[in-house]
C-alpha cells in the first residue's frame, strides 16, 4: 500500500503508542485494505465498520493510520451534514444523550470530515471534524462552551496562550468531537504548522508530557524541520488530556537526493528576470521553500485540497547567494521559454482600469459587482490591445482571461468550479488539449497584473516539463502525470515564492512550470487581470 501513499508522518502521543499516518493520493483499494485489517487482527464487526467507510468515501481524500499496537484509523476529508455525522456516530456506538451530542446537534453548518479508528481489541472510535477556523476568538468561545458540554470544570488548557501564539504564528486551529471511545467522548483541537520553538511554553506540558515531545524534536530536527505538520489536544470530560505531535517522514533515498549533482538541491532552469531596484528591496523579492508536501485534510486558510494536491513545505527561507544565482538572470531573453519576470506596468495600461477604482475594492462581492460595471468590457479591450500592440510578438494572439479576486491569507489560490476544492501546484493547459510536454514549453505564457491595493506572490518551480522528462528517463507520461510523478521522486525540491506588488505583473510560462498563486500574509482583497499571449519582458520598461 506503501507505493501508493503521497505523504506519510509519524504521530508521537503523551498517552499511547506511536504511529504511522499515511496520506493516499488516490482511493484506498477494498482488497487491500480489508487484508490490513486482517493482518492487525481487527475483529469481524470492527472491519465491516471500517471497510463501509471506504466504500462510502470513494475519491476523497483519506489518511490511514497504523499504530505498534495494531490500531487501525482512518480520517476521511469529506463534507458531512450534521444530521448524517450524528447518524454515523450513533450507528456505530455513541450515546445520544450526552451533552456534546446535544451541543452538536444544534450547530448549522456541515462538518468537514471524520474520523473512526478500531484495536486488536474491538474497541471503535468515532470522530466528527469541524472545517479549521481562522477566527481564534471563535475557536476559544466554542473551545469553552465544549468544555460545559463535557462538564470540564477549571481551565484545563491553557486556550488563550494557544490562541495568543497561533495569531503570532499563522497556526491553522481545528476542532474535532470524539463521540464514541473508550472514554466515551471527547474533544480535540488541532493545531496545523505549529512552530516547534515556543510550543512547551504555549502549551503549558507537563513533566510527563515532556518525553513525547523531546521524541518528536529528535525526530523533526534530523529533518531540518522548524514546523510541527500538527499538533492535536484531546482533552476528555475527566480533566485527562492527550497531546500528539505530527512530525513529517520522507522516504530517505528522495528527501535528501540531489538533482543533476547541482549542491543547492536546485537545476539551472526557469530563469527569473526582476526590475532594477535597490538590494534592501530585491531582499522581500525571494523566497524558497523546503520542499513540497500535501496539505492539511481540512485547510484553515480557505476551502479544501482536491485529492492528490501538492503544496509548498513550510518554512520559506531567503535563497542563499548560490541559490541566486541559480534562480536569476540578468536581463530578459528574446525567447519566452524557460523565464519568467516580474515587470513594472506602464502608466497606459494603468489608465485602462482607473475609472473602475480597482484598488479601492475591499469583498468579493464588490468585485462581481464590478464586473457588471458597463465600463470594464472597454477596459480589457483597451488593455488587451495595448498588450498586443506594443508588449507581445508582432501577429501574436493575445487573450484576455478576464478580472479575478482572492480573499488574502491563503497559502494558494487555484480552485477547480467543478470539485468545489483548491488545486495546490499544477500545470495550465490553455492551448494544450493532449498534454505533450513540448506543445507546452513552446504555448503562449501569461501575463498577470496585479490591480488591488496590497501584494500577491507567484508560488513556482523552476523546472520545465521538458526537464523533468530528462531527469526521469524510462516515462511516457502527459505533463500532469509527469509533474505528480516528480514531485512524489522529488519532495524536497524546493518552490520558489516572488512579490508580485500592486501596479506589477508577473509574465510566466504557465504552460510547462508548476505554480500557483498566493494570499498568504496578506490582509487586503487580492484583485488581479489575467492575460494569454507572447509577451516579452524586454518590450516593457527599461527596468526589467
């Protein structure tokens, strides 16, 4: 099963023994699975319980956990209405009576997912997940109103430190409500990207909690990990707690590969052109990241991940000279393969949208109204003809892919209509219908204007499709599956991160490079127009 797993993570508990947590970019397969289950030696009622859940879960997103002590666990990314949550867990043992019963049936929004785990012993849990919330003053209020569910008396987390250090931090909190267990019912909250510095002080371990966490510093510090992937608290209606550390694994022989020899981890390819400017400023251009991974099963910055996703690994880091000089070049060249730039835009193309005040936009429904504005079709026309004549090949077709916006605060962007889920890292295909990597590198790029009042950033890799052919020789495969193929052979392949500010736009190959967008840290309505076309850097300003 191994083979087919896309992430996996070890989870170190105060209280149990450690596990494994295996990440599935693709359905669980029945036949499989059910010979897990036998070889745990989980009993027959406990498997048919489990094994219904994956039949029930077809295509969503699933973890499966494997404890030393043959625990199987499954957590299943997938929108639940509350009255079907609550059906489930009765069906499968809990009490409806209880006061977090109750509390849960009264909530009006859906849940986000769940969870149901089974022992050697026949023993079966089941968990609801609420979607994460941004919001840490809701968090704590509904933290607190859990705890009289339980009948917790007295502060037995300390859960305005927890809030207080995830606001300083970005940390991602979710909510989780065990309703069937062996201590009958619980809750949880969970905690994504959690700094390892400062956690002992925000959560307030004590002595016995200690030895867990030392285990899973040891563990993430041999990684070079700054960043927990999670942190989760269980806290059960006696005053009894549980805190699991969720420490990334990589298979050795890919994490720590290097590509093409080359010492940064980076190949010389996708070059990219910046505007001239002073080095203080060139100094917030750049970042990389530390690698790929996959995101969270339930996102705290915006909607879900669609199964298989891939995003950039926390921390990002500024490049290092060497890593540079592999990223940059120094002046933009004639073919408008394997670069990509960041350009100033011209006054003129400005004027084309200052009647619709753009910048001044604050909600998404601001910006669907504007789109209605009897201006803005002459506003793309006057631009997109402006591109055409003055910025893009002679005879070139350029197209417009008209105004778009992104709530600030995500880490992507990208999102797929039809899944209802964000896409992570991925290839456009605009010109391209069969996927042949060379038809890509040589499409038409795109160049995206940033028209809002406040930063965006272009999240890439600076590999071409064509290049990942070259370093897995033997594959016969479209550019989407080749991409998947390399970032599962090449997880520590870092992803570069560059500043897009308000009045510049980035021209990028997007056809033949993996990339998204970002919100991430941002606090203002993301507000950007979107062109196809064969642009050229060197046809704007003097200053790229």
């Amino acid at each position: 099963m191994l083979e087919r797993a896309s992430h996996i993570h070890c989870v170190l508990s105060t209280l149990k023994p450690p596990r494994l947590a295996i990440e599935f970019a693709a359905a669980l397969e029945i036949e499989r699975f059910t010979s897990l289950l036998t070889a745990c030696s989980i009993p027959a009622y406990a498997s048919a319980i489990l094994e219904s859940i994956v039949r029930m879960s077809p295509g969503s997103r699933t973890i499966l956990e494997i404890g030393i002590d043959g625990c199987i666990g499954l957590q299943i990314s997938k929108s639940v209405a509350t009255t079907t949550g609550l059906a489930l867990a009765t069906a499968v043992g809990s009490n409806p009576t209880t006061g977090l019963f109750d509390h849960l049936s009264r909530m009006d929004s859906d849940f986000g997912g769940f969870c149901c785990a089974a022992s050697a012993a026949g023993q079966v849990t089941f968990s609801l997940l609420a979607y994460p919330q941004p919001d840490s003053v809701g968090i704590a209020k509904e933290w607190n109103c859990l705890m009289v569910a339980l009948g917790v008396r007295g502060q037995v987390l300390p859960i305005d430190e927890i809030m207080l250090f995830a606001d300083m931090h970005s940390v991602g909190m979710s909510l989780g409500y065990e309703l069937t267990g062996e201590d009958g019912i619980a809750v949880s909250l969970g905690c994504l990207d959690f700094p390892i510095k400062g956690a002992s002080d925000a959560l307030q371990l004590i002595t016995a909690e200690h030895a867990s966490l030392e285990l899973a510093c040891e563990i993430a510090a041999a990684r070079k990990q700054s960043v927990f992937r999670s942190i989760d608290i269980r806290q059960v209606p006696r005053g009894r707690r549980e805190v699991c550390f969720h420490v990334d694994l990589e298979d050795e022989a890919h994490s720590m590969r290097a590509i093409g020899g080359h010492s940064t981890g980076l190949v010389a390819g996708v070059r990219l052109i910046l505007p001239v400017e002073g080095d203080h400023l060139r100094e917030t251009r750049l970042w990389l990241s530390e690698g790929t991974t996959s995101p969270p099963m339930l996102s705290a910055d915006g909607p879900d991940y669609r199964a298989g996703a891939t995003v950039p690994r926390l921390p990002w880091h500024r490049p290092a000279s060497e890593e540079q000089h592999v990223l940059l070049g120094a002046e933009a060249p004639a073919s408008e393969r394997n670069w990509l730039a960041i350009v100033r835009l011209p006054p003129e193309f400005m004027n084309c949208f200052e009647v619709l005040r753009l910048g001044d936009l604050e909600t998404l429904e601001q910006v669907e109204a504007i789109r209605r504005n009897p201006e803005m079709p002459s506003a793309l026309v006057a631009a997109a003809n402006l591109l055409s004549t003055t910025y893009s090949d002679v005879g070139s077709d350029v197209t417009c892919l008209g105004i778009s916006a992104q709530r600030p605060g995500q880490q992507t962007v990208s999102f797929d209509h039809g899944l209802q889920r964000r896409v992570g890292l991925h290839i456009d295909t605009w010109d391209d219908a069969d996927g042949d990597t060379q038809h890509r590198v040589c499409g038409r790029n795109i160049l995206l204007a940033n028209l809002g009042a406040t930063d965006r950033y272009f999240l890439y890799l600076n590999i071409s499709v064509d290049a990942m052919e070259r370093l897995l020789p033997g594959t016969d495969l479209d550019a989407n599956r080749l991409a998947e193929r390399f970032l599962r052979s090449y997880s520590r392949y870092p992803v570069a991160k560059v500043r897009v500010a308000p009045g510049e736009a980035y021209i990028a190959p997007v056809q033949s490079i993996l990339h998204d967008g970002s919100t991430a840290g941002t606090r203002h309505l993301d507000v950007h127009v979107a062109f196809l076309g064969r642009f050229r850097a060197r046809n704007f300003a003097g200053d790229t």
